[in-house]
C-alpha cells in the first residue's frame, strides 16, 4: 500500500509495479492533479536523472534558462550556468501522466480513498475498511503525514508556509529567467518568486511559519504583488488558482521506518532546507524506496530499513545555510552585497548546484552566450 499518489508515492508505486509486486495506491482527493501545493519547477538534474521522466511530453513543459535574482532594493543580477535549466510544468498535467504510467505497469490507483489509521499484524498492517490488509505500507502523504503519527514515525516540525497564484494567459516580459525575489519584511526564512510557467504566469513566496497563519500569507502575497508591480503588475487581475501548503524545512524526521513500513517525500523531510526544493528527491528517493521494498518483499535483500534508509539525504550543509538565513537574513547585506563574489558562490551552490556564472551586464550576457 502506497499512500498519496503525488511525486513520491507515484514513483514509488511505479517501480512496485514494475518489479511485479501487487500495489495500491490510496489517495484522498479525487483525481492526483487536483488541488496543488507547488510551483512545480523541475531543475535539470531531475529530468537528467529520474529515469521515469523520460518521455514527459514536451506540451506539460516550458525551459526556463536563467535565473534573476532581485535584491530588496529591486536591483537584480542574471544568473546561469552552462547547459543549467529549469522547467516550470503544468504540474497537475505532469502528475496525471506519472498516474497513468504507474497504473498501465499494473498499480492500482484508488482515489477519494483516505488512510486514517493502522493496526500492525504479524507480517504487516489492517488499514481497516475500505483498504484492508497490506504487507508493507509506504507513507507519501506529504508534510502532516497521517502514516508518520498512526505508525509512530517521525514526524515534520519545522516548516516555511508557501502561497502561490496563477495568472493564466499572462506574459512576462522576461520570461526566459525565474525571477526570484528577497525581501526579509514580505518573506524572512525564504524568497519570492514570478515565473512564466506552461499556460500564464505563477507568483508566489514562502517565508517562516508563524501562527497567524492564512491572514499573514494574503496580506505577505499582497506585499509582493505591490513590489512586483513595476516590473509585472498582477494587481486587480483575476487569479485562477491559489496554491498554498506546507514545506518541511528541518531536514529528514526520524525515524523513518519501522518494521514493514517506512516514508519517502515530504512526509519524510526530504526536502531541501535552503531551496524548498522537493520534488527531485521525492521522486528519486520515490523509486529507490520502491524497488528497495520489492527487493524486501522477493526475499532478494534484508529489510529496508537497514538496506535503504541510509541512502536518504542527510542536508548538513544546507540546513546550516538554512540556520544562517533564519538568523541572520538582513535586508542591507543583501542590498550591499548581492553582485559580489561570495554572493556568487552561495547562489551558485542554491541554484545551480555550485556551477553558476553570474552576469551583471548586457555586455557580459552578449559575450557569454556567444559561442
Ligand atoms: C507553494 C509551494 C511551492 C513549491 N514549489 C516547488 C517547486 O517549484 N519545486 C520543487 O521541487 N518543490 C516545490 N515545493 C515542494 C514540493 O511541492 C514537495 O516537496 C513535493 O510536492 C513533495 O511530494 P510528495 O509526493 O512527497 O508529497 P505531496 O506532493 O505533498 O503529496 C502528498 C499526497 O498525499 C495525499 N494524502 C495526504 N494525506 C492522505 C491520506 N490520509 N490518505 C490518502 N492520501 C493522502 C495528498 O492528497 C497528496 O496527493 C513547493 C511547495 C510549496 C508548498
């Protein structure tokens, strides 16, 4: 039994399929594209290295090249690396396809279907009506895992709080760059961003999780639009949806598996703490937790929990610069420092995996991509 048919249990789904082992997926909403919480941008090593991804149909995608980096006061710096990108999708499209591939290798996909508790058995769990007995149970149900807290699993605790809008038919007037935005008043804890996606514009923020909770994200969203206005105004337009959840942010919960049972994805913390970043190692960690599971369930290798779990990210360093921008994020030192070189050297860690060039200057730009 999977549960949560997103990126990390329909990976994971898929390669329990393949491997030939009878999977159900269960998921609460009515259809896995319905509903989203997330921007969706892919980066390049996602698509170079889930194999799954192999075939995504261009029509879900749109490349993003480059990223512009705005400091508070609005002045901004071109970053990009070599052969680098990013994809912005049409995610519930992307996700409607991962859903199809995982039930045409033989998963069962049971939508409208809740997990709400367990009881262990010898030799697994009853998930009690209408899903039954399962063997193995894998926990993708994102930040709040019920899996985690019915299992006694770890569970996530420290969170940025995301809120996003789509402009459908709208255009950038850059939109070869995801433009992202720091700003320690609207959003501390993380950035902003605006992005020309498949079918419009998305703009959204993430910052610290702080009890006010909805209020201060309308009125953080509000703040952004008013700042963005002389570059893109989207105040007064009409928004066709509203994207808003939680980002684990503390690195990987613990534990993360008992006996015939573990967690992949958010509900496991595997998301990055200095990008937000999760679906690369949902899907990643998706597949691996997968094919480790049908390799338990075959009897070919020794329990998961000692085989596999210690293949998950550990974030050391990342959690240190997430430590960092809590503490220490300053408006000024971002408005003083942005073009220098050890700015160049932390973005290029964040966005590009250390292989950034940062370009200030047309001049430079031109002579870059010259071939
Ligand atoms: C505003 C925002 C923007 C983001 N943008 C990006 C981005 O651009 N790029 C990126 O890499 N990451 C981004 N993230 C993070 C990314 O969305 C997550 O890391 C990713 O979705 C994790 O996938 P997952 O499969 O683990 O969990 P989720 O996507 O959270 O999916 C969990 C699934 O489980 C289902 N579920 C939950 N409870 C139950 C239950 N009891 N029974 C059955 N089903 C259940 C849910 O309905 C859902 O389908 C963003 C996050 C937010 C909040």
């Amino acid at each position: 039994m999977v549960v949560g048919a997103s990126f990390a249990g329909l990976a994971c789904a898929l390669a329990l399929a393949r491997a030939g082992v009878r999977v159900t997926i269960a998921e609460k909403k009515t259809d896995p594209g319905a509903k989203l919480h997330t921007t969706g941008i892919l980066v390049r090593d996602v698509v170079d290295g889930v194999p799954i991804l192999q075939g995504l149909p261009a029509s879900l995608v749109r490349r993003v090249d480059a990223v512009r980096l705005y400091a508070p006061n609005l002045r901004s710096v071109d970053l990009r690396a070599p052969g680098y990108y990013f994809l912005a999708t049409d995610t519930p499209g992307v996700l409607r396809w991962l859903a199809d591939r995982a039930v045409q290798a033989g998963a069962e996909l049971r939508c409208d279907t809740a997990f709400r508790g367990a009881q262990p058995l010898a030799g697994g769990y009853d998930l009690g009506a209408p899903l039954g007995r399962t063997d193995f149970i894998v926990g993708a149900d994102g930040p709040a895992s019920r899996v985690a807290k019915a299992l006694g699993l770890g569970t996530n605790r420290q969170f940025l709080a995301g809120i996003e809008h789509e402009y459908p038919g709208a255009q950038l007037g850059e939109p070869g760059f995801l433009h992202c935005f720091i700003d320690r008043r609207l959003m501390p804890g993380y950035i902003g961003w605006m992005v020309q996606g498949v079918h419009g514009v998305q703009v959204g923020l993430a910052r610290r999780l702080r009890a006010q909770g909805a209020a201060e994200m309308k009125s953080a969203m509000a703040g952004l639009l008013a700042k963005l206005a002389p570059i893109a105004d989207f105040r007064g337009r009409a928004v066709a949806s509203v994207r808003a959840g939680l980002i684990p942010c503390g690195g990987l919960v613990r534990p993360l598996a008992r006996a015939r049972a573990l967690l992949v994805g958010d509900a496991a913390g595997l998301v990055s703490p200095v990008t937000a970043g999760g679906i690369h190692t949902a899907l990643a960690h998706g597949l691996a937790a997968g094919d480790a599971v049908a390799d338990f369930l075959a009897g070919r290798s020794g329990d998961p929990r000692r085989e596999f779990i210690d293949t998950y990210p550990r974030f050391r360093v990342k959690r240190l610069l997430r430590f960092a921008f809590d503490h220490f994020q300053s408006d000024t030192f971002f408005n003083l420092a942005l073009a220098t070189e050890p700015m160049r050297w932390a973005a290029g860690r964040i966005y590009f995996h250390q292989r950034a060039v940062m370009l200030e200057s047309p001049a430079e730009q031109r002579r870059f991509e010259a071939p």
